[in-house]
C-alpha cells in the first residue's frame, strides 16, 4: 500500500496542523527530552506546515537509522506487525480524524502513527530496540505466552511508558504523547505510577478500549533492553520445568 499524498485537501491539513500545534506546546514541559530532541531533528520532514510526506520521512529515517514506515489499512495481526518491526519497517496509517473527532478515535490514526511513533525511531538505541522486539516476535512466534510478554511489554514501554528525567516523570510511549487529553491525566492525582518491574507488566493485562490508569517508569532506554532479557529467560525457565 502506499500512502496517496494527493488526495489529503485543505481540512486534513487544517487537522494536521491543529493537532501538531496544540500537541508541541502542551508537551514541550511533558514530554522526554529523547523525544523532544528527535522532534526538532526530524523537523524539515514532520512539522505543522504540512501533512507528513511518507517519501520523505522515509529518506530521512533511512538515512538516520535504516527504519521505514510500511503503510497498512488499519490494526493489523500481531505476527505480521512483529515481522515487520524485525525489517525495521513501522506500520503507520495513512488516514487522519476529522476535525469533530479531535480527541476521540477507536483506531489509531496518522497523528498517532507518525507524531507519536516516528519522532524516536529516529534515536538509535530506541531504533535498535524496536527491531528487537520484532525479531524476538518473530523468534518466539509459535510462542503464545512470549507473544502474549512482549505484546505487555509493549504496550507499557512503547506506547504507555513513562521516562523518569531530572526527578520528573515525562513521556516517551506513543499512546500518549499523541493524546492531549492522555498526557494531561498522568498528571492527575490517583493514577497509579510505578517503577518499571518487567515481570510486574508480565502478569498484567491491559484494556485497549477505555483511557489507562496504570503506568510504568523507566530510568532510561538501557532497563528495556535488560527486562526484554528478563522476558526471554523467564519463559524458556518455565519451558524447562
Ligand atoms: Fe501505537
């Protein structure tokens, strides 16, 4: 698939630009520093001037850390997603919310895709982690419970997970720093923050249909690497018993 530039028109753009804007400014004190970093980098190819140019990103990506984006129709099924990921190809939708709909959406859109997703693919460690976590998908693939851990695992570190940054929780997961309502609320007193513990996050599942309340800290991208380790060795243990 391929993503069809020409058919995008003034009220996508309007969107775009509305999101990109209101976004940048509420998570300029909100957001990691990896990300705001890889946000002003990767700026000449994503930025609230037009809709993003998957051409474009691509080269940029590439050239920085060998990722692309591979355009899909909507969710896809896990193993193709993980394959994928192996090939350092991220899934981005190419269709954008309408402007009545800016802070709900059952599927992910472009904004999420792309404003959320592709700014840290551009960090090397972050790039070379995401491949990771493909190509252990794709190793372990007729493994339901390492599939059922990193599909965990992801959900809480890259699109739900939380950096700890000079004494302050910031944002790095996807999942919200492409929601303005979301990255707001972790703030909110009673939401449940804690130390990232890898097996914790093993035995725990998750509700993609309604706005988390729990969230995980990292100290930084080094302990993902270690607890996708942890993940692996925890159920080959289980395998030998
Ligand atoms: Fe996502």
């Amino acid at each position: 698939m391929k993503q069809h530039y020409d058919l995008y028109d003034e009220k996508d753009l309007l969107v775009w630009k509305t999101l990109f804007d209101r976004q940048t400014e509420n998570l300029s004190d909100k957001a990691s520093l990896h990300y705001l970093s890889c946000l002003n980098e990767i700026s000449g190819v994503l930025n609230n001037r037009e809709i993003p140019n998957f051409d474009y990103l691509n080269k940029f990506l590439l050239e920085r850390t060998g990722w692309e984006i591979e355009v899909v129709p909507g969710l896809i099924p896990v193993h193709d997603f993980f394959y994928l990921m192996s090939k350092r190809k991220f899934c981005s939708s190419t269709w954008l919310r309408k402007i009545e709909q800016l802070d709900y959406l059952e599927e992910p859109d472009m904004f999420h895709d792309i404003y959320g997703h592709i700014p840290l693919l551009a960090d090397k460690r972050y790039a070379d982690l995401m491949q990771r976590i493909g190509a252990l998908g794709v190793k372990f693939s007729d493994n339901s419970n390492i599939i059922e851990g990193l599909e965990r695992f992801y959900w809480f570190t890259i699109e739900f997970g939380l950096i700890r940054e000079l004494g302050v929780n910031k944002i790095y997961g996807a999942g919200i720093i492409s929601s303005f309502g979301e990255s707001k609320h972790i703030y909110n007193e009673g939401v449940d923050i804690r130390p990232f513990d890898i097996i914790q996050i093993l035995e725990t599942d998750f509700d993609k249909s309604s706005i988390q309340n729990l969230y995980y800290v990292i100290d930084g991208f080094d302990q993902l690497d270690n607890a996708l380790d942890t993940l692996i060795s925890a159920f080959k243990k289980e395998l030998e018993i």
